[in-house]
C-alpha cells in the first residue's frame, strides 16, 4: 500500500529526528561514562602537604597584624568590636581547607575598612603569623605567595598540631 506523499515527508523526517536523537543520546552515555570512570593514578592530584612558613616571615605577620588587624581582631587574636577570634573556632573552621581559600579570603576582604590594601608578601607573612600562633612550628622554607602552591597546602587541624608548651617558670604558657 503507498502513502500519501505528505505522510511519507513525514515519517522521513521522524526517522531522521529519530536517528539524531539517538546519536546524540549516544554522545550524552558516552562522555558520561567517560567522565565518571575512574581517572589514573597520574592525574591523582599530590595529597596536601603541612604549611611550612619562616620566623622571619610569621615576625613579619606578628607587626603587620599589630598595626593592621589587632584593632578589629583583638592583640591576642581574641576577638574584639564583634570581629571574630583568630584561634579556637578560626582554626576549627579552616582545618584542613587549602591555604589558597585562606590566602584568598584575606587579600580581597582584609583589612575591613581597606580590603584588598595589603601587598601579597604581607597578606602571605601575617598568615605565617596566624599559623605560628595557632600551634604550628616555623620551619626553613618560606609560605609562597603563589595560589598554585598555597592549594597543595592546608590548615593544620588541631589533633595535628604539637601540644601546647609547658610554661617556664616565670612564664605564661603558650596558648593556641
């Protein structure tokens, strides 16, 4: 039996729409799979390493933040004027978060009244300064000021800090 021309335009054009809609169906499963199977060990991403940060840079952090951020942020890192504290919860929120986030939050919204003001050696120097203070030990290589880098590296948590020091005589202990 033959069909009226008409109808058969039609049904050309729904086979073709069909044979599209397949095709593309196909493209959607097969860069699915592609994308979900599993990557090699080559493109694993390096595992985060500590922060390592000089003396002289965490120094540096120490006057930066006097003048800088101890008005809103307390001299003891305390909190003061409904600012946040810079130890306790401050360290629980960016255990092991990579320091690039921490390196980002601090050049384009700190200082508060000034955001984005401070040079990234100073932002990288008063974060060595945060870190020291927070229980993590200076060691010989300096915290870059390079994001690449800063993200391959993360905020100590605090089961893996060393314990606080035991005051000598005379002396306040060493507080977190």
């Amino acid at each position: 039996m033959a069909q009226h021309p008409i109808f058969a335009k039609q049904a050309q054009k729904a086979k073709g729409f069909c044979a599209a809609l397949l095709a593309v169906t196909g493209l959607v499963a097969t860069t699915h799979a592609a994308l979900a199977a599993p990557r090699h060990a080559s493109a694993t991403p390096p595992a985060p390493t500590a922060p390592s940060f000089t003396a002289e840079q965490a120094d540096h952090g120490a006057q930066l933040y006097a003048g800088t951020c101890a008005m809103c942020h307390g001299a003891a890192l305390e909190g003061a004027h409904d600012m946040p504290p810079l130890r306790g919860l401050f360290v629980a929120r960016w255990a092991n978060t990579p320091l690039n986030k921490l390196y980002a939050y601090i050049t384009h919204a700190m200082p508060l009244m000034a955001p984005g003001t401070l040079p990234p050696q100073d932002n990288i120097d008063v974060m060595a300064f945060l870190l020291r203070e927070n229980g993590t030990e200076p060691g010989h290589t300096p915290l870059p000021a390079d994001e690449n880098r800063l993200a391959q590296m993360v905020f100590p948590a605090p089961n893996a800090l060393p314990p606080v020091k035991a005051a000598q005589p005379g002396k306040a202990p060493r507080t977190r």
